[in-house]
C-alpha cells in the first residue's frame, strides 16, 4: 500500500478531505523523523517505535572484496504490540484455511 492509497482510503472512511489527512499524517512522520536517541513513541495496541544506535562495525565491499568499517548509526526500530500480532496472525490463519 502505498501513501497515497493510505490517504485515499482513511478519508474516503472517515468522510474527510485527503488535505487533513495527509496534515495528520505530515505531523506523525514529523514526529518519527524527530525523535531523539532516548525517546520513544508508544501507541497502545499498535507497537513502539524508538531509536537505537547500531555500533560500528566491520564489513566489506562486495565489489572489491575489500574490508572497510561500517560507521555507528541511529535506526529507528519498531515492535508491534501484542494485540497487533494476534490480529495479523488470525488473519493469516484464516487465509491458510480457505
């Protein structure tokens, strides 16, 4: 699904122009895009996206061959709520089942 497909279809639900939603979506990206090292964003029954540091490390160029370091980098990493797996895993049970 792509951006807009997400804009089309939470307006066309919640009977609103695709201008706010695509607002209210602006704003909770802002918020991902600023989040600093020791922060974190829960929404409850959805999952937690907080930012880690991955530490330096070694690796190689797949041309060359050749060993470089890999500098340290902060991610933004996500862990779904528990409700959330339940959910996608009853819906994939269902589909297997048909």
């Amino acid at each position: 699904m792509t951006y807009t497909e997400i804009v089309q279809t939470i307006a066309r639900r919640e009977g609103v122009s695709k201008d706010v939603v695509k607002r209210v979506l602006g704003g909770f990206f802002e918020e991902l895009a600023g989040m600093e090292k020791d922060e974190s964003l829960v929404l409850r029954g959805f999952g937690t996206f907080t930012v880690r540091e991955r530490a330096s490390r070694k690796g190689r160029n797949p041309r060359t061959g050749e060993e470089i370091t890999i500098p340290k980098r902060k991610v933004l990493a996500f862990k779904p709520a528990r409700g959330l797996l339940k959910r996608l895993n009853a819906q994939s049970r269902r589909r297997r089942k048909k």
